[in-house]
C-alpha cells in the first residue's frame, strides 16, 4: 500500500559517502538526517537528497518532492512510498545506514589494484627499496 508523507530532513552537504539515517531535532521537529557528497550550490546538493532519499525508501525520484526548504539545510519532503513509517522509523533509529555507491550522485570509484600503470615508469619504491637511485 503506497501512501504519502510529509518528512522532514536535516542535509549534511559534502559528505565522503552518501548516508541516511540517525535523526536531528530540528526546527521543524525531529528531522531524518542525509549526508550527500554534493556541494550545497545550484541545487544540486537538494537534488542529491532526492535521490538519496529515493534509494531509501526504495521508490523513483518522482516519488520524492521537496516541500520547503530549498536553499536550507533543513527541507521538508513529501515522499510517495510503500511502509513510509515503518521504513523512516528504521531510518532515524539508524546511527549507520550508507547508501549503495551508486546513490546521491556518487560516481563509481575504480579499485586502485585494478589499475595497471601503462606508462612504462617503473614503481619508485620497489626502486629504492632495491638500492638502485635512478
């Protein structure tokens, strides 16, 4: 059963990983708190919340609209979404909870192993630990 709800949210804008959980009490009353690694300009750190949010609660971007709050840190959301209660009490209980790489507009990062060097440079410190100053 889909049913809409009014959320309000506390943003941590430029965060290392994307993350939603943990509650903030706010002016609006006890927010959910999502951390984006968007910068807080031209909107993209919202647009990152919707996505985060969107993961969250496992619906589309479309499902989530902003209510108030475009240029704060605290925004009120309206998310259309199966078990919004059950789900954002789990949220705001969570201290913990990352999100999937792929939300909040977080590229993939590539392993650094699975890098190979195809400059033909040699490794300096396997260079150096051999004894040979180049």
């Amino acid at each position: 059963m889909r049913t809409g709800r009014r959320i309000a949210v506390r943003v941590r804008p430029g965060a290392r990983r994307p993350r939603v959980g943990g509650r903030y009490e706010g002016r609006n009353g006890v927010a959910l708190v999502v951390a984006v690694g968007a910068p807080p300009v031209d909107g993209r750190a919202t647009a990152a919340v919707v996505s985060a949010l969107a993961t969250a609660f496992g619906v589309s971007s479309a499902d989530v609209s902003l209510v108030t709050g475009a240029h704060s840190r605290d925004k009120v959301f309206d998310i259309d979404a199966p078990d919004v209660d059950e789900r954002l009490a789990c949220l705001l209980a969570d201290q913990d909870a990352p999100l999937p790489r792929s939300a909040g507009g977080v590229r993939q990062r590539q392993d650094r192993s699975d890098r190979s060097d195809t400059s033909g440079r040699t490794d300096r410190t396997a260079r150096d630990s051999a004894g040979q100053r180049g």
